[in-house]
C-alpha cells in the first residue's frame, strides 16, 4: 500500500467535565477568580492507526470508550487536543443518519439541502435523485413532509443520503442497524459494493460479530486507549473476551489450574445435547465437569450467560445456589439446572470459571461463543420469555 | 482545503486565511442558496399567503402612515411613509440579519456536531434569508412610490445598491462575530436583541436627521455619525425619499435647494443633511472601510471559535 487513506498519529482528546458549565458572562467572571472547576476527562489518550485506502476498519470497544469521538476527530467534527490526523480524499461521516433533516419540508426537499450540505453539487444530487429515492422506498412519500415519516422511514431516507454522497472515505457510526432486515441487508450489501470500489470505510458498532463479519481490520478501544488492532476476527475475539471479564471476574490470564475444566455441556429437555438449538422457554442444564490432581478446598463454580452483544444476561455460582463443593480431589460433574430458558431469540454465550470463594485464585475458566441458539417457531419479538397460559371461559 | 483533497487536522486551528476561506465558502455556495430556501420554506410552510404575509408589513406601515401624515396630520415631514419605510426596510434587514445571524450556529446545533462543513455558512444563510425579505418588502415600497407618483428616478438611485452592498458587509460582520460568542456565552442573543431596540433609536429613521444634527455641537454630531447605520440609512433615504425640505419653504422647495440658501428661511428645514449625493458616498465608503475591517476580525474570531462548536453545543 502506499499513502494511507487516514493517518492518526498520537490523538488524544480531553474534554472538560464542568458540574455546571458557565455559559454565561457573569457567571465566567465570577468563577474566574475560583479555582478551575472543570474536571479534566481523557477521551482519547495517544492514539495512532493507519488506515490503508481500500479496507475497512472497524473500531469497536464498551460505551465510553472513545469510539464516536475518534469517528469525530477523523471526520473533522472535533479538535485532537494533541497529535494529528491526516486523511486523503472526499470523507463523508454518517454520525446520525437525517441529521439537519427539517420535520417541515418534504423528504424532496430535504434530500437536496442534506446532500448539499454533504458536500454534494446540486447537479450531482438531481443524478442520484431516483437512485436515492429508490434505495429509500420512499417513492410514493416523497413529496410529503417528513414530521409524518416513521423513525424508520426517516433513517431510510437519511441512510440513502450519505450513501450517495460518493466519498472516498467513509465514516459510520452505529448506522448499520437501521430499519427492518430487508432494509439492513440492503445497507449490508451497499457497504459491500464500497468495499469493491475500493473506498475506505471506518465503521464504529458495539456489535462486534458485525464488526468480525464486515471488517478487514478491527481496531478495540478502551478507556480512550489502542487496546487491540490488527485482524478483525482476531481483534474481536479480544473483545469479547475483554468484554467477558467485565461481569466474570473469573475470566483472567493467571490460572493456576489446580482445578481444571475437563467438560462443559448443554443438555435439552431429554437430556441430549442440542443440536438444533433450545427453544424459549425450555428446560436447559449446565454440565460442568472438573478435575483437581491434587485437593483443593471449597472450590466455587460460576456461570454467565451473555447475549450476542456481550451483554450479561444472567449469572450464577454455586456460591449462589449455596451448593459447597468441599474438598475436591478427583473428578466432579457440577449441574446447573435452569428450569425454564427466558429468552425468545438470538445466539448467547457461555463463560464457565472454578476459582476461590474470594476469587483470590482463578483456577480455570471456559468460555464459548454462540454456545446455544434459542429459536421459536415462528420467530417472536421482545427479548424476554415469560412464562404463560392462557384459558378461556364462557360466560 | 479542498473536498476531494488532502486534509491535515491537529490540534491547532489551521491558520486563519481569509482568501483561502472566502474560497471554501463560495465553494459551498449552494449550501448557502438551500439554508436560505430553508429558512423561507420553513417560515411559510402551511400558509395560504405564504411569502405576502412578508410585504404585509409594510404595506400596512404603508397605508397607515399615509393615511395618517397626509389626511390627518399633515404636517412634519412631508410623505413621511416613504421617508419611515426607506430607512425602516434598512434596519428591518440589519436587525433580523443580525438576530437570526447571531442564533444560527446555535439553532443548528444538531447539524454542526455530526457533519462536517465550513460553519461560515450558517451566518451567511441567515443574513442571506433577510436579504430575500427585504427584497419583497423593498418591491412593495417601491410600487407603492410608483402607485402615488412619487418622484424618485435619477441618479441618486445609485446611492441603494451601494448603500445595500455595504449594509450587507455590516450585518455579515457582526453576525459573523456574535454567531461564535453566542455558542459559548448565550448572554451574547439577549445583549444583540437589547441592542437592536437602542440602536433603532439612535438612528434616524423615525425622525430626520438633519433635525438631531442641528442641535448638537460639531463633536456631538461626528459621534452620532460614526453610527454605521446612520451613513447607510441616510443614503436609502436620500436615494428612495430625496432630498425634501420641510416646514414654511416657500420658493426654496425645490430638490436641489443650497443649504445657505435654506438657511436664510426662517422655518425651513431641510430633512437629509447634505443635498448632493458625494457626501452619501463618501460616509458610505468609510463605513465600507470600517466594515471591512470588522468583517476580517469577526471571521477570525469565527475561525478560531469554530473549531470547538462541536464541542460546546
């Protein structure tokens, strides 16, 4: 590769965090004479990354981590408060899709003052015009005002601004779950036709299996700093581990592996090991088998549950379920029985760890991605299963 | 900077060339041309008049002041709805330029902290929109002149393109300046609102202004000059309204009067200060100077506050 398409060279950012932030005169002259108030937040600290033209990088991390303000700064939104970002070529962002669309005026009108501010020629918006329309479906509510578009609609006809507008680098901020599915196929196979163009494309999402699924390169924040860069899929499996040990404290690099995990099975109803996934609101055991060579006392088993996006979804211990294991030398099977599965849809993870009942000493942990799938036939919205009947009466 | 090439960001503002931005801006002209179609799209959006509720206003200034000056009391300055409405459309475009100018970072707020384009525009357009106002309301004065015969062709019609071209540079700069302050002390609106119903009265628009300047010393009369306004106010009137004598003139009414030979009329007074029309050009030319000046400084200050909008929205 020559020239980069986007050089960052040690970006840092700091914001200052007032408790009330004067914005009034008197009230600078007043706080003048105090001490600075301001509490100084490092978004960024001393980060650098070079984007070759042509690939697309995803920059991942947990909320907070500084990936929307990073976006920013490349986009040119916002100042680095030190270092420098260098990029090459036509960058459009796409931060907020619709941003700068007035509830007043019609979705015509509102796609030719957003391309304009985009950076698009008046010229060039009437030769993409029905191409816009079109990726929209919008045709039929074109000429009407946008105060009566749904919110899907408006991001419909956002998205397919800012993908028209032809840069060369592309700036996405958690758009790309926009709409319905057929829509965000749409926007998915979009994204693809710009890889092939050869257009670079920086993608910020807090899903990282997208992430893994879209980008070349992966880039992992945390607290404003590089945590991971390099292979997308490799980078997102930091990830998730990163994001494992948020909630499993158990999830750590210093195992003694005096207890060692030998097994960890899923079982159905029947007491096999599903295949096709569990359904919602199934019965599901954890079978968790363990070896310790030598004694080792009141060990504790723990489990978590996470769901697609890394988020704890339920987790539980035999601490928990006040279930001692004494002293363990030998093989143990430990079950956790979870009478009904309360989830309606998804992939969901497993982490598994042995340790301390203070937690002083991890002895072994297990984690495993897309370790069960919960499906329903046919496929139901909301996220919860609650258990339920229902009954009829005549009267 | 241009948009398809190379851009350097850090954490200094880049240094502040005003060619360079004029170049950016008049780049993304047609930004400036939809925020003002905008704004006016907006405004009149489910009106059944739509952009006649702008000419409305003064055509009632209109009529009222004529009805009143001429049936009614007709004394004072003589047409004085012509003479209020040629400096009353001026300062209408100065103050809600000004007004709107000085939200219009603010008012986009949601635009300015997620896409990225040179924030200039948004003072611009607003300036821009109350030019379109002016415009309407200026065509109403106009036939509303042609309506009752007024006598108001001739050269001194020069005086109000360049009197609008440097009432436009005023405006953009101090809308320009007070637009960024405003970001960060939001004080700045409700000083720019109070300061535009002080100004209104130092200015001669209601009242003539040679009336004020005959009764102050020479130093009282160059500080009520050195209002900005008051040059280019003068100079629409003196190329709408002309120069008119008023009171007990007899012979000496006519257009091109000496102010020696007014003089010696007893009761007679003249309503501009000057009858030719240099002396409009030559205040016009200062303030242009003046403007200039302000215009350069107020774009550097935008310039360099710009870069922290995003932030302190």
């Amino acid at each position: 590769m020559t020239e980069p398409a986007v050089a960052v060279d040690g970006v840092s950012k700091r914001f200052k965090l007032y408790r009330e932030r004067p914005t009034s005169l008197k009230e600078r002259v007043i706080s003048f004479r105090r001490a600075e108030r301001a509490v100084d937040f490092w978004a960024l600290r001393d980060i650098s990354a070079e984007i070759p033209a042509g690939t697309t990088v995803g920059l991942i991390g947990a909320n907070g981590s500084g990936k929307t303000t990073l976006l920013k700064i490349i986009g040119g939104i916002i100042r680095p408060t030190s270092g420098e970002v260098r990029t090459r070529g036509r960058i459009a962002a796409l931060l907020e899709l619709g941003a700068g669309f007035h509830p007043e005026l019609t979705g015509r009108e509102n796609v030719y003052l957003n391309a304009s501010i985009l950076g698009l020629s008046r010229r060039e918006t009437d030769s993409y015009f029905d191409r816009i329309v079109e990726f929209s479906e919008l045709e039929r509510f074109i000429d009407n005002q946008v105060k009566h578009y749904s919110s899907g609609m408006f991001v419909r006809l956002g998205f397919a601004v800012a993908i028209h507008v032809d840069p060369d680098i592309l700036l996405v901020d958690e758009v790309l779950a926009v709409g319905d599915e057929a829509f965000q196929r749409k926007c998915l196979d979009r994204v693809a036709g710009f890889q092939e163009e050869g257009r670079t494309m920086i993608i910020v999402s807090h899903d990282a299996d997208l992430v893994a699924r879209v980008c070349d390169q992966a880039i992992m924040l945390d607290g404003g700093r590089v945590r991971a860069a390099g292979d997308a899929m490799e980078v997102v499996k930091d990830f998730h581990t990163h994001m494992l040990k948020i909630h499993a404290p158990f999830v750590r690099e210093d195992v003694t592996k005096e207890v060692e995990i030998r097994d960890v099975r899923l079982l159905n109803r029947k007491g096999e090991t599903p295949y096709r996934g569990v359904r919602a609101g199934d019965p599901l055991t954890v079978q968790v088998d363990i070896e310790a060579k030598l004694p080792v006392r009141d060990p504790v088993v723990s489990m978590a549950i996470y769901d697609g996006s890394d988020r704890l979804m339920f987790k539980t211990g035999t601490d928990w379920t006040q279930m001692p294991l004494g002293t363990v030398e030998g093989k143990r099977r430990v079950s956790f029985r979870i009478s009904t599965i309360p989830f309606t849809s998804g992939g969901y993870r497993l982490a598994v760890g042995v340790h301390s009942p203070d937690l002083a000493a991890v002895y072994d942990w297990y984690d495993q991605q897309g370790a069960f799938e919960i499906w329903r036939d046919p496929p139901r919205e909301g996220s919860v299963w609650v258990p339920h009947e229902s009954e009829v009466e005549e009267l | 900077m241009s948009a398809t090439g190379l851009h350097h960001r850090t954490s200094e503002s880049p240094r502040f060339n005003i060619l360079e931005r004029i170049r950016e801006v008049l780049s993304r002209r047609e930004v400036i041309g939809n925020l003002i179609g905008k704004e006016l799209k907006v405004k009149y959006k489910s009106t059944v008049l739509g952009v006649l509720w702008s000419m409305l206003n003064p055509l009632l200034y209109l009529v009222v002041f004529w009805v009143v000056f001429t049936v009614f009391l007709p004394a004072g300055i003589p047409d004085f709805a012509v003479f209020l409405l040629s400096g009353l459309l001026v300062y209408t475009l100065f103050a809600t330029g000004l007004a709107a100018g000085t939200g219009s970072v603010v008012d986009n707020a949601s635009l300015v902290t997620k896409v990225a384009f040179p924030r200039e525009v948004l003072p611009l357009a607003a300036v821009g929109a109350s030019l379109v106002n002016f415009a309407y309301q200026v065509a109403v004065l106009l036939v509303f002149m042609i309506a009752i015969g007024y006598d108001f062709v001739g050269w001194n019609l020069l005086l109000v393109p360049a009197g609008l071209t440097v009432l436009l540079l005023f405006t953009t700069a101090l809308a320009m300046g007070t637009s960024a302050l405003n970001v960060r002390y939001r004080d700045t609106m409700h000083l720019v609102e109070l300061s535009l119903i002080a100004w209104f009265w130092v200015t001669p628009i209601v009242y003539s202004a040679s009336l004020v300047l005959g009764r102050l010393d020479i130093w009282a009369q160059r500080l009520y000059l050195a209002n900005p306004l008051a040059p280019i106010v003068l100079a629409f009137q003196r190329g709408l309204y002309g120069y008119r004598l008023a009171g007990n003139c007899n012979d000496a009414g006519v257009q091109d009067a000496l102010p020696a030979r007014i003089a010696e009329l007893p009761g007679c007074q003249a309503i501009l200060p000057d009858p030719g029309l240099t002396w409009y050009f030559w205040r016009l030319g200062l303030v242009a100077a003046m403007s200039l000046v302000l215009i350069a400084l107020s774009w550097w200050i935008f310039f360099r506050m710009s870069g922290d909008f995003a932030e302190e929205l």
